[in-house]
C-alpha cells in the first residue's frame, strides 16, 4: 500500500471516529453517576442542526460548536427532568429523547437542507506535520479532533485522580450510601448528565460543521447509539474508549473506500452501508458473554433510580 494511501486513511478513521469518541466520553462519565440515557442520537441530531444553523448566520465555527453544546445541555436537561426529578423510566425516557431529538432536528433542519458551510482549515502542528505517514494523519487535523484528545486525558484524569471524580463514582456505586455522608446524589447525577449532552451536542456540530459542512436530516445515522455501544465495549473505561471509537471510525472508512474504489466485491452496497453496525453487534454479542467483565466494571446502580428520604 502506497505511503499517501495509508495516511489518508488514517487520516480518514481518526475524523470518523472524532465524534464517537467525544459522545462516548460524555456517555462514559453519565453512566459512571448510575444515569442511563439512551438519547445520544437525538442529542447528536439537534447539537449538528443548532451548531450548523448557528454557523450560517454568524460566520463562526466556534459559536456553532458552541450552540451544539448548549443545545446537547439542553436536551439533557429534558432528560434529567423526566428521569431524576420525576424519577420516569430511565430506559423509556432516552428513547423518548432519541425519538424526540431527530424528529426536532429535521423539522429545524428544513430551511437549510438546500445550504453549505465553507471547510474548516485544518490545524497544522509544525514540524511535526511533515512526518511521513503519521504527519498528515495525526497532526494536519481539526481543532476539536485535538480537543477529543485532551477531553480523554481530562476525564481518565477526573474520574480516578481528583475527589469528585471519586464521589462521581460513589454516586453511582452506591447511591445510597453516598446520600448517607451529605453528597446531593441528584445533583451529581444531573451535572453528569449535563456534561454528556454536551459532548454529543459538540460531536453533532463536529458532523455538521467540521465533518461534512452541510446539514442533511438523519446525517447522524446511528452514531449515537454507536457510542452507547462503545461504552459497554471500553467497559467503562476511558482509554479503551478512543480505541473503540477509531475502529469503528475505520470500519464506516473501509466500506466507503470500497465502494469508491471501484473494487469487484460481490456483495450490495446495502451490505457494506451496513458493515460498521454489523462490527457493533458483534463486539456486543461477543462482550456481553462473558457476564462478568460486565459485573466488574459496570456501575452497580446503573439505571436504577434513586429517592432521597429527605
């Protein structure tokens, strides 16, 4: 394989895998306060419709990411309401917030189907960029695939180094027990939730804005729910989640590149579409066997909700 091949697709599976891992970071840290929230497609969906919509009247990048953001915040809020405050299903309600999501983004997204954004200039590392193979991929790339990568090291560093990241984790160990010494559980649990709507509001306006800079109704297709099942895939571990993440990235670059190099693959076109999503069924089934790792690292009140006695 030619030197200028293989960079360009890594270089391609790193900016697929950007927004997997900056949902599944987001996901890791709510699920690790014993929140479940199935929502992460309807969050990524309005987060890419509000950053692009945003982008196109103010000219700026960075007030579009963030407006995903605060758009993903909001969403979330949705959500915390339903199933904290008002101690709804967990699983009930993240469907509902996934259902709810696309639905409002297309119906936002109508009057600019028909416009495009100008591409984003990459970011350059100097002297470093012009390393052969690795340069191009790794160090000629968007400023928030640079973020994706700080926001890693920022979380592996919350949740096992600092105090909070401790009580983050207590909270959804023990719930109970963490309510018992003065923590306000709900609180903790709802901040979790906040800060992963944020980050599948900037992984939807890295889709939209960065990505492919035009908005298109369903351009999310199942990213989403990808990066739930990335979650279960790391077992609840940041690093691994990076990992995942840009395998998945180079299992939706393998089949484009596939189908755009005119190779003679007996098989539809449907079939390699679906290939990425075929990979994340089987790491789940595969995972989901042995039930113990899952015991393990899966927090215990995981999705079971909880009410304060006073």
């Amino acid at each position: 394989m030619e030197t200028g091949l293989l960079s360009a697709i890594l270089f391609a599976t790193i900016v697929a895998g950007t927004p997997l891992v900056l949902t599944a970071l987001g996901e890791l840290v709510t699920e690790k306060s014993g929140v479940l929230n199935l929502g992460a497609e309807g969050i990524m969906s309005v987060g890419a419709v509000a950053a692009f919509a945003t982008t196109i009247h103010t000219g700026s990048p960075l007030l579009g990411v963030l407006a995903g953001m605060g758009a993903g915040m909001a969403m979330s809020f949705l959500f915390a309401v339903a199933a904290l405050t008002l101690q709804a299903n967990q699983v009930a309600s993240g469907l509902a917030l996934s259902i709810f999501g696309v639905g409002l983004s297309a119906f936002i997204g109508k009057p600019y189907e028909s416009m495009t954004l100008s591409a984003v200039a990459p970011f350059k590392v100097p002297l470093l960029s012009r390393l052969p193979v690795l340069g191009h991929a790794l160090f000629e790339q968007q400023a928030l695939v640079y973020l994706s990568w700080a926001l890693l090291g920022a979380v592996a560093w919350f949740l096992y180094r600092t105090r909070w990241g401790l009580v983050l984790r207590a909270v959804g160990e023990a719930p109970a027990a963490a309510h018992a010494i003065g923590y306000k559980v709900l609180r903790i649990r709802t901040a979790a939730c906040l800060f992963g709507g944020a980050m599948a509001g900037i992984g939807g306006a890295f889709l939209s804005v960065f990505y492919t800079p035009l908005w298109v109704e369903g351009m999310v297709a199942g990213r989403g729910w990808i990066s739930l099942a990335l979650v279960v895939f790391a077992t609840w571990r940041p690093a691994r989640v990076i990992v995942g993440a840009y395998l998945f990235g180079g299992a939706m670059i393998t089949q484009m590149f596939v189908q755009a190099s005119g190779l003679r693959v007996q098989l539809p076109s449907q079939f390699l579409s679906s290939f990425p999503y075929l990979a994340t069924i089987l790491v789940l089934v595969l995972i989901s066997r042995n039930r113990g790792t899952i015991r393990l690292n899966s927090p215990a009140s995981l999705g079971q909700p909880f009410l304060p006695d006073a």
